[in-house]
C-alpha cells in the first residue's frame, strides 16, 4: 500500500457558556483567587449545566471541525473520541457523535489516555491515514470533568474546566502535518490520579457514593512532579524523531493543566515563553480537549502558519505522556 503524510486540515471547538470564576469558588471552599492563581495560572473556568454531557460538547466541536475542513459527517470513516468522562460505560461516546452528526459512514471508538488522549488519538488517527486505510477520520477531545469533581475538595475543584475540540486528519502534501512522535504510559502510577469506584472493581453502591470515590482522586504533588520531568523529555523525542530541532520548533501547545507546569516544559526545552500557547487562565484544565481548543485558538489568531512546525505536548491520568511535532500546511484541495 502507498503511503502518504497525515495532517489536520480542519479544526472546532466548543465550551459551554456558562464561567466559574475563581470568586465563585471562593463561596464553596476554603480558598482565595490570589492562590489559586499563585500555583495554577488559572483565573476561570466553563462549567456545564446539569443537563449537558460529554458527546453534546464533543458534537458540537465537531460540527465546528467538519465545516472548516469543508467536508460534510458522510465523508468521515472513523471518529475516534479521547475522553475520561464519557456519556455512560457503553455505547461510546464516538457512536453517540457517530449519529447525531451523521457520520453514517464511520467506525467509531473511544480512547482513554487521560489528559494524552487527544495526542494519542491523533496520533492513532494519523496511522490510518498514513497507510491509506481512511481518507478523513475526525478526532476529538471532549470532558465534562466538572461532574466528577468533589465541590468539597479545595485540592481538585479549583482546577478543572468542562469542553471539546476536535480535528479532521487527512492526507496532506509531503513533508507535512505529522512528522513525528512519542508515546508512553507507566501503568505503576495509575493510582496518582483515579476515580475509584463505578467500574468493575468496586461498582456504584450506597456506599460508595457516600465515600465520594466517584469523584476525581489526585496527588497533587506527586502528578506535578511527574508532569514537569515529562512534559520535557517526550517533547524531545517526538522533536528529534521529526529530524528537527527545537529552534525549528515555533509554537508549542502543551497540555493546559498548570502555568508552573507549562513554564518548566518550557525551560526544560529552552524555548521562550511567546512561543508556548497558553490560555490556561481562560479554561482550567479541561483534560483531551485542551490541546485541540489551543489549536483552535491559536488558528483564530492566526498563528498556524504554513511551513512551520508547532510541538503538542500531553501528560495525564494512566499515567500517560504523548507528544508529536505537526508541520502546518500542504492541504490537497
Ligand atoms: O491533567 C493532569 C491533572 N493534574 C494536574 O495537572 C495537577 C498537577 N499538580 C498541580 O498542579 C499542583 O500540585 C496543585 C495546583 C494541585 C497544588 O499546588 P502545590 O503547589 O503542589 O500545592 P500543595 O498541594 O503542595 O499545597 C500547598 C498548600 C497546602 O497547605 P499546607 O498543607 O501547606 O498548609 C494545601 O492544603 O496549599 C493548600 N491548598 C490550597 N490553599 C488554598 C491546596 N489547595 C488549595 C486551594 N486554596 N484551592
């Protein structure tokens, strides 16, 4: 079979209306702005209504995706879905997406890799394309973490943020879109950040929902040490494997969970803040969707230029770690 470069040629995103200021959860919990931008860079954050779930998001974004590709959902093969918090265990959230869009013609599956998981999934995507297997499969990255997470708990409430952003992968002209990447995963820190309960191992009871363990569980300390010794090293080998180095690198788009974090990836890799895309303070953490809706915006902003090369860096729950280099571009029209 013939292979040919994979690219994103389309980009969506969406976030619910409604804002949760770091003044509004200063009324739930023991805390106060100043630290919680202090030690997260992070100023506000959408939240759903009660109503709203993960695939209505991920629909959304994905439409988003598909009308700025300038394809339509019956020109998709397969929609791969990164997320941690879908609608129910089954059916996916990509078979949801799969026909409300009417993606009729598409396979469809999620991914779990935690906040990696848009990163792993267009990498996965990118696979497909490359071999000539599919002609477009869309990718998104969607969360409503802000349901799984205890009100109650200063340490995890004031982070996370609900939305989704999606991308179309397609073939594009040589030498451009992926060039090359890294992924990993160390199954040994799975219990560093994890909601316990509701899967097989300790299913729903009175129990254990008055435990609170089908909330978000994190160790702060030890998932912020992790991620800056991370977020560096996979960013390198995604770079080198690319055949470039990190002066060639214009744009990078890390995972947005913590401006600390994302200052010492930046250190790490030697490259000036104004070339790191950060909105953090806008969105908290919002798990898959974070990178993609960076993508978006930076897009809006013009800053995805053709020719040159932006790095997409994640870490997350599993614990995981993924990053690729993308060369703008060479769109086949
Ligand atoms: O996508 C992957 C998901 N996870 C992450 O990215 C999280 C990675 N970790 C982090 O971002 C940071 O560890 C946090 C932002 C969660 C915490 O920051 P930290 O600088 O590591 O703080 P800490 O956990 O060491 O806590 C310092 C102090 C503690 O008080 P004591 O024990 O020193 O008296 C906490 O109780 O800050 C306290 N604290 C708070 N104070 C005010 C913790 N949360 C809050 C809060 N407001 N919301």
């Amino acid at each position: 079979m013939e292979t040919c470069s994979a690219g994103i040629i389309g980009l969506g995103m969406y976030v619910p209306e409604k804002i949760v200021t770091n003044a509004d959860i200063e009324k739930i919990v023991d805390t106060n702005s100043e630290w919680i931008i202090d030690r997260t860079g992070i100023k506000q954050r959408h939240v759903v209504e009660a109503d709203v779930t993960t695939s209505d998001l991920a629909v959304y974004a994905a439409e988003a995706a598909l009308a700025d590709a300038n394809l339509s959902a019956e020109d998709i093969s397969l929609i791969i879905v990164a997320t941690a918090t879908p609608d129910m265990f089954f059916p996916s959230v990509a078979c949801l997406v799969q026909t409300r869009i009417g993606a009729k013609n598409a396979a469809a599956f999620d991914l779990v890799a935690g906040c990696s998981g848009f990163v792993y999934a267009l990498i996965t995507a990118s696979q497909f394309v490359q071999n000539g297997t599919y002609k477009n499969v869309l990718v998104i990255g969607a969360e409503t973490l802000t349901k799984i997470t205890d009100w109650s708990d200063r340490n995890t409430c004031v982070l996370f943020g609900d939305g989704a952003g999606a991308a179309v992968i397609s073939k594009v002209a040589d030498g451009h879109g992926l060039l090359g990447f890294d992924l990993g995963a160390d199954g040994s820190g799975g219990e560093l950040l994890k909601v316990e309960a509701g899967g097989t191992r300790m299913p729903a009871s009175a129990e254990t929902v008055a435990n609170k363990l089908h909330f978000i569980q994190m160790n702060g300390n030890e998932v912020y040490k992790f991620a800056v010794k991370i977020m560096g090293a996979t960013a390198l080998k995604a770079i080198e494997r690319a055949g470039i180095t990190v002066d060639d690198v214009n744009l990078l788009f890390p995972h947005q969970a913590n401006i600390r974090i994302i200052q010492a990836a930046a250190k790490r890799l030697k490259l000036p803040m104004e070339r790191v895309f950060v909105n953090v303070e806008n969105y908290g953490n919002t798990s898959s969707a974070s990178i993609p809706i960076a993508l978006c915006e930076a897009k809006a902003a013009g800053q995805l230029i053709d020719g040159e090369n932006s790095v997409l860096v994640g870490f997350g729950a599993g614990l995981t770690w993924a990053a690729c280099v993308l060369k703008w571009g060479g769109i086949v029209k």
